[in-house]
C-alpha cells in the first residue's frame, strides 16, 4: 500500500502552484537565451562537444535568480548518442555536434519555488524527411495531450494513447514512460503520478487539480537519430463543464520554450493543432519575451521571436488530409473513453 504521503506532497498548494509557474518561465528564458548562444556559434562554424554544450546549458541556468542549481544532470545527445533514450554524455561517449543530425537537450531546474524538467530536438542543419515525419508526429502526440479534456475519474494510462496515436498510425513507438510527476522544489520525480497506458501503476491513479507532470514522448531510431520533446503540465478544473455530477479537468502548459520550425511538417498538422501551436507561441512571447527583455538578453529575445513566427491555420487542399488525422485522433480517445 502506497502512503498517503505521497499525495499529499504531489497535492500543490496555491503558493506552490504560483512557485512553480514562476520557476518556468526564469529557466524557459534562460534555456531560450543559452540555444540562441549555441545555435549561433556552431552555424558560424565553431566547434562544440556534447559535454561543452552541458557546461554551457548549466552555466545559463545558475545564472537565473533563486537558482539552485539542476533538478538533476543535464543531458546532451546528438547524432546516433540521441537514439538511446537513457544516454548521458561522458569522457568516453563524448562526441563531436554537427549540422548532420538531431541534437536532444534534456535539463532542468531547481529554483527557490519551483522545480523545472524541459527537453527539447534540435537541428542545426538541414534535416532528413524521415527526422521531419519523426518530430512531427512527436509534436502532435505533445500537443493532443496538452489540449486533453477529460472526466476526473479518468484513469492516467488511458491518456497515453492520446499521446502515442500519431505515432502509431505509422507504426512507430517509444518504450519509455509518457509522463511522471514534478516536485515544487523537490524530486524531479514525483509518484504516484504516471503515465504508461501498459502500468499497474497508472491504471489505478486519477489526476487532481493541483498536479504537476511531465509531457514528454518520443522516438529514437536506433543507429541514427532520437527525437524528444518534453513540456511541464499542471492539472486544472473546468468547473464550466459538469455532466452527471463529474467534474471535468484539463492541462495548463507552464514550460514556455519554442519547438523547432525546421523539423516540423506542416502539412500533418490539422487547423485545430496548428491553433494551438500558435497560442502557445503567443505565450511564450508574453511571458518569456517579458522576462528576456528584463534581463537584457536580448540575443536570446530575438531568437525567441524568430522561433515563434505565427502560422497559416488554413491552408486549402492540406485541409482534407488534416481534418482525417484529427477524426483519427478523436475516435481512439473515444474509444479508450
């Protein structure tokens, strides 16, 4: 039997909730400014390691206000390192960043309030349509959950599918956990919370408003490139919605970090995950923007902005194609319901 403990360290106050907003967006700037300094530097031709580009990432996060340093150590993958979803660069493995392949960025924070956990794909290059058509379907599980509405009684596992189904459709996976729990200045993992739609675990838990969780699926290609994506989720009630005396919950994203616009295919994207994506954009330029431009990072401000450039929401005869990846969607979370 688990203790009773655990949920009420996973049940975040309203002083931890606002903690831990804030937490995001100070290490969102910082992690913001620290891939302007990089992407920079290696398109200009300068040589990095995996293990400089760790130092540096660390360097830009200790710099932020309250500070405490990572939430646990920071990993940088690229090329074939990229394709094991557990690597941690060191001495041995550590190998030299180009503009051939896909660079992973996994890292977080600890602040005086809050407790940060973001991975992020990059490509510094131009990449494969195959790395294209991976990160893609990645963004799309992301973003489906993210949008996720959904009866309190719900059980965590059946939300996986939400996540996996674009991947799915054409045959690809990742082994690893969808989610798990985040601490507000306490573990980067945090149980009871996660979410594998094949966990004893997770067939037995409900989320709470008041929950914090990683988003964070992927894909890792052995041999050649990984792709992972990873956002902080807080749970919230939708007390507008109510049937047959249940309430309704949904997810506020509090990690504020551009995706990569060179990886992401367009055309897979419905108007309505498009709409999202440029909300969310919207936010990062709201209150990392903000935050930048009190820091007098600008480097990284305008790198932000370039990132987040709005996108068409309609776009003709990719409408159809859309619209049958949306009705897909909709029927699996159906029928998990």
């Amino acid at each position: 039997m688990q203790s009773p403990i655990i949920y009420l360290k996973a049940l975040k106050h309203p002083v931890e909730i606002k903690g831990m907003v804030e937490a995001n967006v100070k290490d969102s700037a910082a992690v913001c400014d620290c891939f302007a300094y990089i992407e920079g530097r290696i398109t200009d031709g300068e040589n990095f390691t995996e293990l400089d580009v760790v130092r540096i990432l660390d360097e830009y996060r200790y710099e932020q206000r309250l500070s405490l340093g990572n939430s646990f150590r920071t990993v940088v993958a690229f090329g074939e390192n990229s394709a094991y979803p557990n690597y941690e660069p060191t001495i041995n493995t550590n190998t030299q960043i180009f503009t051939n392949s896909t660079i992973v960025l996994d890292s977080g924070g600890q602040y005086f309030g809050g407790t940060t956990d973001i991975t992020r794909t990059l490509h510094f290059g131009t990449p494969t349509d195959d790395m294209k058509e991976a990160y893609t379907r990645v963004l799309l599980g992301m973003i489906q959950l993210s949008m996720l509405t959904f009866p309190s009684r719900l059980k965590m596992a059946m939300v996986d599918v939400v996540a996996r189904s674009a991947l799915w459709e054409v045959g690809m996976d990742y082994f690893q956990d969808t989610g798990h729990g985040v601490g507000a200045f306490l573990g980067v993992k945090e149980s009871p919370i996660k979410i594998h739609f094949n966990s004893k675990v997770s067939s037995e838990q409900t989320f709470k408003p008041g929950y914090f969780l990683s988003n964070e699926p992927g894909y890792y290609r052995d041999g050649q490139f990984g792709i992972k994506l990873e956002n902080i989720l807080q749970v919230v009630e939708k007390p507008w919605l109510n049937h047959g005396g249940h309430s309704f919950l949904g997810f506020k994203v509090i990690t504020l970090v551009p995706f990569e616009p060179n990886l992401i295919k367009l055309e897979l994207l419905s108007p309505h995950q498009r709409r999202w994506l440029n909300k969310y954009n919207e936010q990062i330029r709201h209150h990392v923007g903000a935050e930048l431009k009190k820091q007098n990072r600008m480097h990284g401000f305008y790198w932000m902005m370039d990132k987040t450039k709005y996108i068409p929401e309609n776009e003709g005869g990719r409408i159809i194609i859309n619209m049958l990846l949306f009705v897909t969607s909709t029927v699996l979370i159906n029928f998990v319901l």
